[in-house]
C-alpha cells in the first residue's frame, strides 16, 4: 500500500511539472503560430505544412521503432534488471542510427519526386518546397536519434528534467520567430533551416542530461541479436497501428493538398495546432501515469494498473473537455482574435478535430497498457486495419466532391469503431472487464458531457455573438465544466484526495 502511496505522489507531482511546462509551452506556441502564419503568408504556411507532412509519413517506419523503444526500457527499468537495460538502450541507439539513414535516403528518392510530380505547389515557391523538404528530412533524422534518450528520461520519471528542457526548446523556437520576422533571406527557408539548428540543439541537451544521470546512457556498441529481434519483432507489429496514426494524418493532409490545394492545407494546419495545444494538457497526464501502468504490468501488480487505465482515461477526458468546450462554442471569435487572417474551412476543421480528440482521448492509456503486455499481434491487425481506413475513405469523399471537412468526419466515426476494439482485445489480453469500463468511464464522461453544456448552451443560444458573450461563455463553461466534474464525475476518495491536495497548497501559501 505504501508502494501505491508513493507512486501516485510521484504520479501527482510530476503531472504538476508536466503541467506547468504546457502552460508555457501552450502560450508561446499559440503566439509564435500567428506570428509564422503572418510572416509567412497563408500560402507558403501551407506548403510548409504538407512539405512537412511528406516526411512525416516517413514516422510510419520510426514511429513503431520507437514505441518498442520507450516500452522496453521501461519495462526492464520495472523489473529492475540493469544489464538488460544497458543492452536494451545501446540496442535502441544501433536501430534508430541504421533507421535514420534507410529514411534518408527512401526520403531522398521518394521525397523529392512527389514534390516534383505531384503535390500541388506554385512554381515559383518551388525552391523553397525543396528546401524545407531537405530540412526537414535533417530535423527528423536528429528527432529519430533522440528517442533513446528522450525515452530514458520519461521510464526514470524525471519529468523535472523533461519540463525543462521542453521549455528551452520552445524558447529557441520563439527566438526562431523573431529572427524569421527581419530575415532578408526567403522566409520559408529560413523557417526551415532555423528548426534544423534547434533540433540539433536539443539532442545535445538530451544527450548530456541522459550521460550524466542515467548509468545505461552511455554509449556501447552492442549486437545482441535475440534483443534486436525482440525489439523489432514489436516494433513490425505496432507498424500497422503507427503506419494507420500517420497516414490517417499527414496522408490525409497530402490527399487534401492534391484535391484543394496548400491554402486548405493552411486551414486544417491551423486546426492541428489548436488542437496539439489544447491535447497538450492530456498528453502531459498521461506522460505521468504511463511509465507507471507498464511497470505495474512488469511487477504483476494488475490491480493496480487496471485502476490506473480506469483512471486515466476518466482524467484525460475531463481535462480535454474542460479546455476544449469553450473553443468549441467560440470557435469563429478565438480564431479572429488569434489570427488577422483566418483561412475558409478553418472553424469547421478546429470543432471537428476537437470533437475527434475527445473521442481518442480514452485510449491514451488502453494503447498503454496493450503496448505493456508485448502481445500485440491481433490488437494490431483489428485496431490498426479499422484505422487505415481513413486514407482510402477520405480520398474517395474527395474524389466524390464532398467537402474537406468530411475527411474529419470519416476520422470522428472510425474513432469510435477503434474504441469499441480496444475494448474488446483488451478483454482478452489483460482481462479488462468492459462492462465495467463502460460504466465507471463512458457512461460517466457521457452524463459529465450533457451536464457541462447545458449552461454554457443556453447563453449560446440567447445572447448573439459578440465579446462579451465569449468572455461570459468561456467563464461559464469553466465554472460549470469544473463543478460538474468534482460532483459528478470524480469519486468520493478523489473528491477527498483532491480536497486534501488544495488543502496542502492554501497552507503553503498562506504561511
């Protein structure tokens, strides 16, 4: 009892640095987005988009690698077995160093040529697509290469350390905006090699942090040939469902371009943006209780880790609704005083990937908890065949004419189909009991959802759209989202942990 005392506390305390972190992090990206978007101009916002999306779909052969990455140092941090996790990180580093140059040079072949034959650009930007292509080829290897080390700090829970150094890149990355604003070179371009450079510094600071803090960080080249095909024997199978999370994404976002073209493009990247930084406070939380539910799995303590699945897919989706209902309302006036220019198709695209968001927002730690067992064979097969969908589907509604949004809504409705699925493997793999789930957490989120709009409709409705009515709005949503989810959603031992927490910080702050 003692032990789950002191992880939950761990747990809590490093949410709250996660927390802090995002908040910074949050502020200065929504800032520098409508600065980058001004100084770039709609169009060339766009190409930079789907540029960067090219070389993003080549995360569908590192993404999986990486998920391998992070569950198996994490798992043998868990069990506590040094020599392995020595093996498993110099292991880690050999894969993504032999990955980094597959994808350069797939990248170089495969890369230019769609930019060449297919996308849909302006001739003269042209150049400067190829820039950012090759720039951003360079910033995804070194990302590649980071991700042992990155993994290493969030197995070790030292969130501390993650927050920090999360905060100096996003600080390089506001210096980037300011440098960007009197460059007399071509902006795009410079966009482009600016975030090269603040890539390569941070893998430096991520390099040093893990050497001088982690005793398996340190570099040994290592052949271990049954580990190697354990890792990628995880990592072929998580392929499905990584390959299906990109391709839903950027192959969706580089259909759009061939049919609508990058001023399209520029709407959906905005939406994206507002949504990764409203996720942020999720993706934090789960950042937190993750390492936790693979270890639990490690140590056998299933009780526990099912409790902490429970509870985080409950938490997660509190806190995404909390933040995201107000936008959800309001979404038209935010975006005009966000940004000066505000593409066609954005407001539609920024609801609906909200609405997709809440949705996935349950199985952040049901993903957690199948990547633990390392049985992932048929959840792969079903889950992420349900997911690969959304590429042939989107491009047909294209093809169809239907409008762009629509790709949003093939996503919304195969979202719950992989939700159901989860469900039911998860059953199987870990004995989840889904009734159970079904009504500890969906049912509760369901009645919490219906409850917090009922005010903040009503204003809505009567009041016409103005400032006033967004300040009003906002606040009522805040206000009600956050009591119905105390008196509704949460339970009498959380209402209690929580009165407790804020009890502990009043008296910090009054002494």
């Amino acid at each position: 009892m003692t032990t789950i005392s002191q992880n939950n506390k761990r747990i809590a305390k490093n949410t709250i640095m996660l927390y802090i972190r995002m908040l910074l992090i949050m502020i200065i990206t929504l800032y520098t987005s409508r600065i980058v978007l001004q100084v770039l101009g709609v169009t060339d916002f766009g190409i930079y988009n789907v540029v960067g999306g090219v070389v993003a779909m080549f995360s569908v052969l590192s993404g999986s690698l990486s998920a391998a990455i992070s569950r198996f140092i994490t798992f043998e941090l868990g069990k506590g077995d040094k020599e392995k996790l020595k093996k498993v990180f110099s292991t880690a580093v050999n894969i993504q160093l032999g990955l980094s140059i597959v994808i350069f040079i797939l990248a170089e072949i495969g890369g230019v040529w769609f930019l060449k034959e297919k996308m849909n650009i302006p001739q003269d930007r042209m150049m400067a697509a190829h820039c950012v292509l090759q720039f951003s080829i360079f910033t995804f290897m070194i990302n590649l290469i980071s991700v042992p080390y990155y993994a290493a700090i969030i197995a070790h829970e030292r969130m501390t350390a993650f927050a920090y150094i999360s905060i100096i890149e996003v600080t390089i990355k506001l210096g980037v905006v300011y440098l960007l604003v009197y460059s007399v070179f071509d902006k795009l371009m410079s966009y482009a090699v600016l975030l090269f450079i603040t890539a390569l510094i941070v893998r430096f600071v991520y390099g040093l942090y893990c050497k001088r803090h982690f005793e398996e960080c340190t570099y040994h080249f290592v052949m271990d040939r049954p580990l190697v095909k354990e890792m990628t024997g995880f990592a072929g199978w998580n392929f499905i469902g990584v390959s299906s999370s990109v391709l839903r994404d950027q192959g969706v976002n580089i259909v759009i371009n061939l049919f609508c073209g990058p001023v399209v493009n520029s709407a959906r990247g905005i939406a994206f943006q507002i949504n990764s930084a409203i996720c942020s406070f999720i993706y934090n939380f789960t950042t937190a209780i993750n390492p936790q539910i693979t270890k639990s799995y490690a140590t056998g303590n299933y009780k526990y880790m099912m409790s902490l699945v429970q509870q985080g897919s409950r938490f997660s989706f509190y806190l995404l609704l909390l933040l995201s209902l107000p936008v959800l309302f309001e979404t038209k006036i935010i975006l005009s005083l966000w940004l000066n220019i505000v593409p066609e198709y954005t407001v539609a695209f920024t609801r609906l990937v909200l609405v997709f968001a809440l949705i996935e927002s349950f199985s952040a730690t049901l993903i957690t908890a199948m990547l633990a067992t390392g049985n992932i064979k048929n959840y792969q097969l079903l889950v992420g065949g349900i997911q690969l969908l959304n590429l042939p589907l989107s491009y047909l509604v294209l093809k169809l004419g239907f409008a762009p949004q629509s790709t949003l809504i093939i996503a919304i409705g195969l979202s719950l189909c992989c939700l159901s699925s989860r469900l039911y493997m998860l059953h199987g793999m870990i004995k989840l009991s889904v009734k159970k789930y079904m009504k500890i957490v969906l049912l509760n989120a369901f009645i919490v959802s219906l409850l917090s709009c009922f005010f903040p409709m009503i204003i809505y409705v009567r009041f016409e759209e103005s400032l006033s009515r967004f300040f009003l709005l906002t606040f009522m949503c805040l206000c009600n989202t956050l009591l119905v989810e105390y008196f509704v959603g949460c339970t009498s031992s959380e209402r209690a942990m929580i009165g407790n927490k804020l009890s502990q910080l009043k008296s910090k702050l009054t002494k």
